[in-house]
C-alpha cells in the first residue's frame, strides 16, 4: 500500500475573466469550495487509479475539517494516520482561476504547519522495504525531510515533488529516490539555468544517484535517470482547469510503479491523467479514475 505523508486542506476557488495584477480587483464569476492539499490531491489520484493507499496528514478541529476529508473517506482512503491539531485551523488555499484555465494560489497551512519529525516516523512506521512513501513541501519541511531520511534508511521508494518550492529544497531534494518537478522548480534547482534541459537532467541524475522527472505541461513529462532519458506526451486538451493536474500526475505515477508498470509506462499513464484532470474544475473532484485513463490511451 503507498503511503502519502503531507498536506491536507480546503480550496476555495474563484473563477475570474483574468487574473488580477496588483493593487487590481478583478469582477469574477463563479466560486466554490473543494476539498484539496497537495497531500491529499495525490492520494486521491492513487485511490482513483485503483491502488490502494493511506494519507498521513493533519486537519483542524474546525467546520473545514470535514469538507476537507469527504472525499477520500467516500473514495476509501485509509486516513487512520490523520491526525486533528487541536486549536488549529484547516489548511486554506485561496484559489484564482482565469478564462484560460490558469491560476494562481495562496496557501494558509495551519494544521499542516504542526507535523512534526516525529510524525513522519509514525507515518512510516513498520513500511516494508520497497514501499512507494510520496511527499510534497505544504507541510512543516522539518518532517518531510526527516520523512525522507527515514525512507532512506528503511529502503523505502521516496517520491518527493518539489511544490511548492522552498528555500531549503535544493539542499533535501537529492534525499529522494525520485524527484518530480515542474521546469520553474527544476530551474531554481539549477541555479535558474533552464537550456539544454535534457543535458541539465541528466547531470543531475548521474550527480545525485536519482531518477528525476520534469513536467511540461501541454508538452507532457521528461525523465532522466543515470541509465538514461525518458519522453512521454501528454493529450491535447483545452484546459478548464490546471490546479491540481501536477497532483494527479505525481499519484498516478506512484501508482503505476506500485503496480509494476516500469517508469516509461507510469509515466505515460500520469501524463494522460494529468491531461485529463484539466477538464474539470477543482482539485480531487477532477481526477479522473483509471477507466477513464485507460479509454483515453487506448483511443490517442
């Protein structure tokens, strides 16, 4: 069963015509709730793949708590190693979303900020070797980073994705057995370098000892490992919506490697997943199930 340590939250998305510049308020349209957390959107995207999986998280004692655990509850994630911080409140991302599908987003982390190292050694506590442990940096990056360390030593399969990217992340990121970023994060590990990519890549994969992958968006994912590079296409689409796309591919790539598909194969199914959550609005609610990603690879 993967395990999935790290954030859990509530969005609160508004539709607008355009992003606003700033000092600029912009008329919007449409808003609406949803549950989210980048911990919780890539367990859903396991859960919806068809593995198994348990979410070790934090939530508040508050009226968001709830709204925030809905769905993986209904969907069968294992949340018996979430925790409630009393006297804190529920993560909060405010949500701007454009005509284009493009967004913008603030993070208020509240319980999410109380996960300690000690809560990453209960969250992998008793894992067999080998077991797919993934992380994200929303939550306190003390406990992502003992988590990681923690992966090493048991001889588990770490995922660490870079978002949202810290100031201390170039110093942790090299920890992980694989390591997704975007290409502004995988710039700001490269000292903002961003040409030749495929050449930075691969420099970075001998260097560390690591397999890392960089998503493209529309262009799909690329992936270097030190045996050599990977490229994988994503679907056309006309994008609704992107929050929560780089969610959906990171789980579904833990999925696909839980399963045995080697990283060619997962990578290609995350890609068209990934493609796919753009099409409807919202975070969890927008991950697609494995029928719906599988009709779509059988029909590209």
């Amino acid at each position: 069963m993967i395990t999935v340590f790290g954030s859990c939250g509530l969005d609160l998305i508004a539709n607008v015509p355009r992003l606003p510049a700033p000092g600029e308020t912009v008329l919007g349209g449409v808003f609406g709730m949803s549950p989210g957390g980048k911990g919780a959107n890539q367990a859903m995207a396991v859960k919806r793949s068809g593995r198994p999986v348990r979410f070790a998280g934090a939530v508040g004692n508050d009226d968001f708590a709830k709204r925030a655990l809905e769905l993986l509850k209904a969907e069968g994630v294992d949340l018996g190693a979430t925790k409630v911080a009393e006297g804190e409140a529920t993560q909060i991302a405010s949500i701007f979303v454009d005509a284009k599908g493009e967004n913008v987003i603030a993070v208020l982390p509240g319980a999410n900020a109380t996960l300690t190292p000690a809560d990453a050694d209960k969250a992998l506590e008793g894992l067999p070797a080998g077991t797919i442990v993934m992380m994200q940096q929303e939550i306190n990056q003390a406990a992502t980073e003992r988590a990681l360390d923690v992966a090493k030593a048991k001889g588990l399969v770490s995922i660490l994705n870079t978002a949202p990217f810290l100031p201390d992340t170039p110093g942790m990121a090299h920890k992980a057995s694989i390591l997704v970023a975007n290409e502004t994060e995988f710039a700001l590990l490269c000292d903002g370098k961003t040409e030749p990519l495929d050449q930075l890549m691969e420099n970075w994969a001998r260097t560390h000892g690591q397999t890392v992958i960089v998503t493209l968006g529309a262009a799909g994912a690329r992936a270097a490992t030190p045996e050599g590079l990977i490229n994988v296409a994503a679907l056309k689409v006309t994008p609704v919506d992107t929050v929560g796309a780089g969610d959906t591919f990171c789980g579904y790539l833990a999925a696909g490697l839980d399963a045995g598909l080697d990283l060619e194969a997962a990578m290609t199914r995350a890609a068209t997943a990934a493609s796919l959550a753009c099409l409807k609005p919202g975070a969890q609610p927008a991950v697609p199930t494995i029928a719906e990603v599988e009709a779509a690879l059988a029909t590209a």
